[in-house]
C-alpha cells in the first residue's frame, strides 16, 4: 500500500509541472503574439517576424502562422510566405459562436479576426 502511495504522488509530480509548462507556454506565446501585431501594425515587419516565430515556437497558432505569412509578404519574401500560408490554412480554428454573417475583422489590416468554421462550407 505504502509503494502505491508513493508511486502515485511521485506521478502527480511528475504531471503536474508538465501541465502548469504547457499553460506556461500558452501564456508566452500570447504575450509574443500580441506584441507581434502592435510591431506588424506599426508595419516594423522584420521585428514582428521575430516575436510571431517566438510564438509559433511556444505554441503552434494558425492565426500567428497567417501573421507570419504576412510578414515574410511585405517583406518581399514571397518564397517563404506561400508555404506559410498554406500551413495557416491547413489547420483552421473555429471560434465559438462565429459565423459567416457575424464575423467581422476589427481592423481593415486585422483580416485574421475571423475564424474559418468547416461547418461554413455547406
């Protein structure tokens, strides 16, 4: 009985951290994210490459591949940007509550606001 205790409180452990990293994570790259529009809308293009690729490393978002996509664009890296692009729209996020009439983009050069849903196609 005693070995089972303390097998399982060494998993909990174990888990535990692993979890609380990838929240962690999350957080980090939402802080990159964030900061890569502010500097994409500020069109410093080169230095929002730097945080949306920070981000993608931290947590793997189609929104901030789209970003990054459009980043590697104004920069005339069309080579690299269409494979980002493609990437982007390999892996579509569904946004609770959206639909083709209600979405809307909060800004003309925020198009990313709105989240493609599978169910939209008929």
């Amino acid at each position: 009985m005693r070995i089972t205790t303390l097998a399982f409180a060494a998993l909990v452990g174990v888990c535990v951290p692993a979890v609380a990293s990838a929240q962690d994570n999350t957080a980090f790259a939402q802080q990159r994210f964030t900061r890569g529009t502010a500097l994409y809308d500020a069109r410093d293009f080169p230095q929002a490459l730097v945080e949306f690729r920070a981000s993608i490393e931290l947590y793997g978002s189609p929104n901030t591949r789209l970003y990054l996509a459009r980043c590697l664009r104004e920069l005339g890296r069309l080579d690299e940007s269409v494979p980002e692009f493609e990437r982007a729209m390999r892996r579509p996020v569904t946004a609770p509550g959206s639909t083709p009439a209600t979405c809307r983009p909060a800004t003309p050069r925020r198009r990313s606001s709105c989240r493609w849903n599978p169910g939209w196609a008929g």
